[in-house]
C-alpha cells in the first residue's frame, strides 16, 4: 500500500499529482506557523514530563514524535469542525487553541475533563481506548440532520475527525464506529496514528496488514500517510474533511509515526523494544523534517528562531506556573454535576457529608 | 390502578382517553413526543419497518421518517456510542435494546461515558439518551430474553433507572424520561407489555409524577408489599388473596429505581410494621436488599418483623419450563406475608 510523503526525512520536498495542490497555497509564514508548533508541542511535552518527575504531576502521556501527525491534521480543520482526540492529542489542543495547562488537570487530580468543548469544537478525552470514535460518529450525524454538510458554503459544512492510534484499531467500538459511518455516510475522519506500539505491544499483533486495509474493508476510502511527514498530513486530512464537507461520507487514514518516548510516565520502554529501532526513528524526526527544509530554502531567519525560543520558555513557564496553582476541587464538588436534574439520593448524601465534615471541624465525636 | 386524577395538571373532562395496552401506551408516548419536539430521535434494530420485536414503534418511520426512526446496523455499543455522539449535538435519542440480555456489549458505553459524561464535562455536557429495554421472565423465551439487570445500571452513578408498571405510567413515565436532561435506563416490563388499561392521552409536556416517586397503589394496613415493573401485578393478585384470608396488604409501586423514593416506603411501612419486596431480579445485593437496609435504618422501632425479601435465586435465568419456579409468585409473596406475619 502506497504511504502518501511530500517531505522526505532530509526535508527534500517531492511531487505528487494528486497532493501538491492540497498545500501550494502553504506560503513560508504557513510553514513556519506549523513549525512553530510542532516546537511549541514538543516543549510542552518536555515540561509536562519534567512536572511529572518532580511529583506535580501523577501521570503523563507523551506525544514525542507525533508531532507532525497531529499538528498538519489539525491545521486542515476548519473552525466549525470537531475534533475528538484520545490523550496524547496534545498537538492537536495547541492548534485548535485549548490552552495546554487545561490539559494537565487530569494529570493532576484536580479534574476529569479541563476545558470547555464547546469553545474551541475540541471534546474532552477518555482514558477508556477506542470508546470516543462512536461519539465523534453519532456526532457527525447530528451534523447531517442539522443540515451542515454538503451545503456548498465552506463557512457552513462541517466534520468532525476522531483521533484514535493502533491499538484502538482492535476493540470492538472501533470497528462499530467504522460500521455507522459508514452505514449513515457520517461526515468523520477516522485519523488513526500507528506509533507502533500499544503500551508494550507491536503493532503487527494488532493487524497482520497495514491498518489502513481496516478502513477498506468496511468499505471506507483510505489512505496511508508518513505521519512524521506534516505536510502529507496536512495534505491527506484536508482532502478528507473536503470529502466530509461536501457529504462524500467517512475516510480512514492512518498516519504511521512512532511514539519516541514511553506510552506514560509510568511506562519504561526499554523493557520491549531495542535501542536501534528508537535511533532509526529518531533519524526521522518530524521536527527535524521540516527544519531542514525551511533551512534549505533560506526560510529560517535567526530572529524567528530566537522569538520562537523565548515562546517555548514562556510556554513552559506558563504550563509550570499553571500547574503549581492547581489546587484540589472542594470535596462537596464530587456531588455537583452528578447528574442534570436533582437526585434524591445525590441531594441527601451530600447533605450527610457536609454534615459530617462540619462535625469534624467542632471537634465532635464520630 | 391509577386514574385520570392521580396526576396533577390533568382532567378526566378535558382529556381524551383510551383503552391500550402497556406496549401501546409507549408507543404513543414515543409518538408525541416525536411530533412535538423535533430533536427527538429513536434508534434501534428492526425498529423502522417491522416496528421492533414487540412492535412498540410500529408505524412511527412512516409518520416521522428513517431519519428519525432509525434503523441501525446490528451493534448495541455502536448504538449507545452514537445516540451519545447525538445527544452531544444537542439531539435526544431514545434507543431500543431489543431483549435485556443483549443490553451488555453497550454496557461499557453505559457506564463509562453515558453515566458520566455530565460530571467530567463539570455540567458543561448533557446527554439526555434514554435507553429502552424490554425485561423479565414469565413469556416463555429463549436464554438471555427473561433478564433483569437493573441493578447493575442502579449502582452506576449519572443514570436514572425507571420502570413503569402500568399503560398509565407507561405513557407519561417514556415522556418523562425524554425530556430528562439525565440518561436514563426504562426498563419495560414485556411480561405486562400486553395488560390494558384507560390511559389518558395528556399533551406532551404535561407534569407527570416524576421520575422519583413511588406510589402507594392499593392501601392496607397489615404488611406493605413493595414492587416495581411487573412484580406490581404480582404484589396487587396477592393483595387479592391475602384480602380473603383478613391480611390487608399495602402495595407500593416503586416506579422508580434509581433515585429509590424511600419516604414513601417508609411512611407506608410505619403504618403497617411489616414488609415484603418483591423482584424479578437475583435478591443477593438486589433492590430488596436496600429497601431493606433503609426500611430498618429509618423506622427500626416501628418494625414487627424483618423485612423479607421475594425474588430470583443466585442461579442463571432458568430454562422457560421452569421459570415460573423462578420468578416470585403470588404463592411465594404470600408465603413471605406469612413469615412477616408470623412475628
């Protein structure tokens, strides 16, 4: 199968009939601007990780070397589109403007969620694998009936895309995900990052052919793109979303990258896969990718490197600074959005509680 | 059992009513609130053209069209997960589960994201899906179709669990739940789905009950029978029959699962010293046991005897020719009657 690329790993840029008009209007500044954060990205994951080993933090999941995955599928989205990430879409939140340190709430404790969806058409995550694809999906529907796809008006249609990864190929939700879409011809885009491994497990015992065959059997168009690639990335999802918009129905793309750090902070790598695999991928570098061929066309001036440096110290500052004053919610807030409308049993323990918080704070006997 | 004049807002003068079945009562009440609220969606298998098994949607993709009666693929997880997809975009889907057993591969969207969307989202998400399943014995089915697992949706915080066990409350409990911000479970008594009775056809958004109120349905004095979904007509025979032998029995219809109304049971309990539940469902950590608990936490002193517990053995659901040495009969309810009377 055919892996889509416009930038090889030296930044050479090669021709491609079908994907070169999907980014001729990319001028230096557009590219800089995906430059900018995929470096912005990376940064954050860096600070959020140090946070996590400094104890400020439970847990981490790190999106090292997806960068250009998930920053060139996130430029292609238009402003009433949706997306719904899994958790190592930290790329994906920067581009869509979701400030970062509300992300980190569900590593610190304080939070489920962390932002409002509603604000930058980015749902909130789930730690349950491949169980949010069915909602981008009945999301997609409520697009259909809400009249905003196929309309002609770029302003007006809408899609919606699901981030999901490789292991998530293989629960159950994932494939009943693909069957509606494909059933209802829902606007989505199902962006599947294969970064190889699932925790400790290889891709190859997910799917004994390439991920994207997935997509084809339930009768989805798809395409394989380098995902380290963010151009290609970029060029494959804005096709997609166009094939949404107009009321084309699904696409399935995987987008093959690697996870160059652990799954978690918790994770240790070097207990299943070799140090070479890593140096292989890490000649592949996103990142490096795209530097080299700004470089090379004299599109990467000292002063934007230097202003970019001082907005990565200000980023980190800013995750640090955010996360340090994350305090621990009221304990009463457990009881607030238990549900919609009151709830008996709710209502009363909560009175309970407060009554036996209040207790404790006189001093009296339990 | 319940009249025109249980339910505040209404007149028997003014309303029209008519003679249905339990199923038929669901039916119209799906059907108005299709007609009046426009985000109303219904999704399940077989639900278009055949009408679903129990054909308690027949004739609404006709009347309201397949965008709207939704025939889906063969998944009831993709069910669950796109009704919530849906419900995110501001539409409320009501889905069918075709028989109690096959509720279980969409349990994880249940209680994973159904049931708690509202609180990660810190109130910024509602998804008001109901979630139709037509449960318990007593009809003679195959393994996996006679199921009451209410309970396991009743431990899960963020769903509300209902059953009606009247066309009355059928009618206006389906509406009801519709037009809850929450998710919730309605749990259709199919062994009853044929009993009839006068419903009065109220218009869409009249007040109801709420979905969190028992309701005494025969008054007695001597032991209150509490029951919910089919076991309210097993409770009222045996009502019947103790009534020739001088025990009054004091029936109560739950109504409602999760939130339990334990005032009702309470007061109802006071005045009688007696109780006995009553379920389809396994007793072990049943919905007994926590009447139970709260009957003797909150009226201890007012207690004649413990209270007893009339349901399904720790076994799987039996094969149909034996089911009925299963499920809680009139005899057994009153044989618990007996014990509770006994002290």
């Amino acid at each position: 199968m055919e892996t889509v690329q416009l930038l090889t790993p030296e930044g050479t840029r090669v021709a491609d009939a079908r994907y070169d008009h999907r980014v001729a209007h990319l001028d230096a500044d557009a590219l800089r601007g995906f430059y900018a954060d995929m470096v912005l990205t990376r940064r954050f994951d860096t600070e959020a990780t140090a946070l996590q080993r400094q104890g400020e933090l439970g847990l981490f999941t790190p999106s090292m070397g997806q960068e250009a995955a998930q920053v060139g599928s996130a430029h292609a989205l238009a402003p009433q589109d949706w997306a719904f990430p899994a958790y190592r879409e930290h790329g994906v939140l920067h581009v869509r403007g979701v400030d970062l340190v509300d992300v980190l709430k569900q590593f610190r404790g304080v939070e489920h969620g962390g932002w409002d969806p509603a604000e930058h058409h980015v749902h909130l995550f789930t730690l349950v694998v491949g169980a949010h694809p069915l909602h981008a999906v009945g999301y997609a529907m409520g697009m259909q009936r809400d009249g905003v796809v196929g309309t002609g008006d770029p302003q007006r249609d809408a899609g919606v895309i699901a981030y999901l990864g490789d292991g998530a190929t293989s629960q159950g939700d994932v494939s009943e995900a693909l069957v509606f879409a494909g059933a209802s011809d829902a606007p989505v885009v199902f962006f599947v990052q294969n970064n190889q491994w699932a925790i400790s497990v290889p891709v190859g015992t997910q799917s004994k052919v390439p991920l994207a065959q997935r997509g084809q059997g339930f009768g989805i168009p798809t395409v394989r793109v380098d995902g380290n690639d963010v151009l290609a990335s970029y060029a494959v999802t804005a096709e997609a979303m166009e094939r949404a918009h107009r009321g084309h129905g699904p696409t399935f793309i995987e987008a093959v990258t690697y996870r160059m750090g652990a799954h978690t902070t918790s994770d240790d790598p070097l207990r299943y896969r070799e140090d070479d695999e890593v140096a292989a991928w890490r000649a592949k570098d996103p990142i490096d990718r795209l530097r080299r061929y700004l470089e090379s066309a004299g599109e990467l001036p000292q002063d934007f490197l230097a202003d970019l440096e001082a907005r990565s110290e200000a980023l980190a500052r800013h995750v640090r600074d955010g996360v340090h004053a994350m305090t621990a919610p009221e304990p009463t807030s457990m009881f607030d959005h238990v549900y919609a409308s009151p709830h008996s049993l709710v209502q009363s323990e909560r009175a309970w509680f407060e009554q036996y918080e209040s207790g404790l704070a006189e001093g009296g006997a339990r | 059992m319940t009249t025109t004049a249980d339910r505040a807002g209404t007149s028997s003068s003014s309303v029209p009513t008519e003679k249905v079945t339990l199923a038929r009562a669901i039916t119209l009440g799906l059907r108005t609130a299709l007609a009046h609220d426009p985000s109303v969606l219904l999704m399940g298998e077989d639900i278009g053209r055949l009408g679903g098994v129990f054909r308690v949607t027949d004739g609404l993709q006709a009347e309201f069209g397949a965008d709207r009666v939704v025939d889906t693929p063969l998944a009831e997880s993709g069910i669950l997960g796109t009704a919530i997809g849906l419900a995110m975009r501001g539409y409320r889907p009501v889905c069918e589960i075709q028989f109690d057993g096959f509720v279980f591969p969409a349990f994880d969207q249940i209680t994973t994201m159904l049931a708690k969307l509202h609180a990660r989202s810190r109130g910024r998400i509602t998804v008001p899906v109901v979630v139709r399943i037509p449960f318990g014995g007593g009809i003679g089915a195959v393994e996996h179709h006679s199921e009451s697992p209410e309970v396991l949706f009743a431990h899960t915080a963020g769903l509300r669990v209902v059953s009606p066990a009247t066309p009355a409350d059928a009618y206006t409990m389906i509406q009801e739940a519709i037009a809850s911000p929450d998710p919730v479970i309605f749990l259709e008594p199919k062994g009853r789905y044929w009993d009839k009775a006068e419903v009065a056809l109220t218009p869409y958004g009249t007040p109801g009950a709420g979905l969190d109120k028992a309701r005494v349905v025969r008054p007695g004095s001597d032991v209150t029978v509490v029951g919910y979904g089919p076991t309210v007509h097993t409770a009222l025979k045996a009502a019947a029959a103790a009534d020739a032998e001088g025990i009054s029995l004091e029936v109560v219809d739950l109504r409602t699962i999760s939130p339990l109304d334990h005032a009702t049971v309470v007061e109802s309990v006071r005045g009688t010293g007696r109780c006995v539940v009553v379920h389809e469902a396994p007793v072990q950590h049943g919905v007994g046991a926590e009447v139970a608990a709260r009957v003797t936490e909150e009226c201890f002193y007012e207690l004649e005897a413990p209270v007893q517990r009339v349901g399904g053995f720790h076994t799987q659901y039996p094969p149909a020719r034996i089911e009925h040495d299963y499920l809680p009969s009139v005899d057994r309810v009153l044989h618990a009657v007996d014990r509770a009377m006994a002290f």
